[in-house]
C-alpha cells in the first residue's frame, strides 16, 4: 500500500520568506510526527499529533515554526520567516497508534535549502 | 550530555565480518528501544526493536541492559548490502516522540 508521502521533495527559498511542507500519513494512523535531519545532527522531534489530543509541541525550535493537522489526516509544517539555519531535511512520519509501541513509518522528506 | 550516544563510526569491515555497535541512553525512563537503519539520502527504516531478553533477527542480535542503559547491536555474517548509518532510538513513553542518536555508519567492503 501506499505509505507517507511529503511535498514538495526539495524547496529553496530565500532567507526571510515563509515555507510549508506537507505530509500525508499512511491511511488510518492516527499518530503523525515531524522531525529534521540537519547535516551533522541527527535527527530532532520536532512536534507530534494523536488523534484529536492537542498537540505535542515541545520540539519546536521557535516560534517561527507551527504545524496543523487537518481532519486527523494530511499535516503541514510552516516556517516563517525562514533563517538559513533552517536548511535540513524535514521528515514526516505516521504510526499506526500513539499508544503502544506502535512502529514510526517515515516518509523521504523535504530537503529545505534557505539561501 | 547527549540523550543518546553512539559512536559515529565509520565502521570499515571486510564482507563476512562480525561488527557490534553499541549504544547508551541517559533516561532511565525510557520505556521503548530500537534500531533503525538509514541509507544514503533516504528515511529512516525500522530494523528492529529491542527487548529486555535480547531479540534476534536473522543475522542481527539486539540486546538491551536497562541496568546500565545500554544497547548494542551485532550483525553477523556482514553483506554489502549492509552498508547503512545505524540510529540507535529510545522512547520515553509508549507511543509518542523518538529520540534518536547521531547514527553509526558501517561501510561493508568486498
């Protein structure tokens, strides 16, 4: 079956403009996370939602960072005013429950370039 | 100090080889462990939890000593194919946020 995807697959954009990446979890996981991979880092959570719970959002760098889930399924991830330390690969993934030890699929990512 | 340590390698053995990584984590609530293999420009991929007993897959052994919080991956055998980074990742709590370590990259020669 099909399983996470994410759009766009690379984005560069330019110091101080907004991006949002998005994420379609795999059909009927309630649970979906985003984390990023910066080169030489490895890689942080960043937020993560279950179901209708509000969202964990301790892993956001900033306020410049936020993320919705609409209708418990497709997610996006906005940055504002983005800053060149920004530039990583954002991976999104789903699991099947936020309970349990339910395996994280991930999907390939959005390599984000801020120049 | 960070939550979870490896060592970053790499790790450079001959096909055949047995190779060992090994892991610790400064949490001791942490309730969940995995290792997750992760090619070049690719995602993250779940290669095996961990369990208290120690577990087995194929050609790969994960062990895990709450005590010490220490995890250690073997793999036996070593293919080619096996050339991969290593992330050694824990859960504080069921289900929820995973942490990850730097990874352990292994390059398997011919």
């Amino acid at each position: 079956g099909a399983g996470v995807s994410q759009s766009p697959s690379n984005k560069v954009t330019e110091k101080g403009k907004d991006v949002e990446l998005r994420c379609d979890p795999i059909s009927g996981h309630t649970a979906l996370y985003w984390y990023r991979q910066s080169l030489g880092q490895g890689l942080e959570f960043l937020i993560y939602f279950q179901g209708n719970s509000a969202p964990d959002k301790s892993g956001l760098p900033s306020d410049r960072f936020s993320a919705e889930r609409t209708g418990g399924s497709v997610s996006t991830l906005t940055i504002q005013r983005t800053q060149q330390e920004d530039s990583a690969v954002y991976l999104c993934a789903s699991s099947l429950s936020g309970t349990g030890v339910s395996e994280q699929y991930f999907g390939p990512g959005t390599r984000l370039t801020v120049t | 100090r960070k939550e979870v340590e490896q060592d970053p390698g790499p790790f450079n053995v001959p096909e055949g080889a047995t190779v060992a990584f090994n892991c610790t984590y400064s949490n001791s609530a942490s309730q969940s462990f995995f290792w997750y293999r992760q090619d070049c420009r690719k995602e993250p991929k779940l290669l095996m939890s961990v369990y208290s007993s120690g577990n087995e897959d194929g050609r790969f052994t994960a062990q895990l000593n709450r005590a010490s919080q220490y995890i250690s991956l073997l793999i036996r055998d070593s293919k080619l194919s096996d050339s991969a980074t290593y992330l050694c990742v824990v859960n504080l709590a069921q289900g929820g946020k995973l942490i990850f370590g730097q990874g352990t990259e292994l390059s398997v020669k011919p």
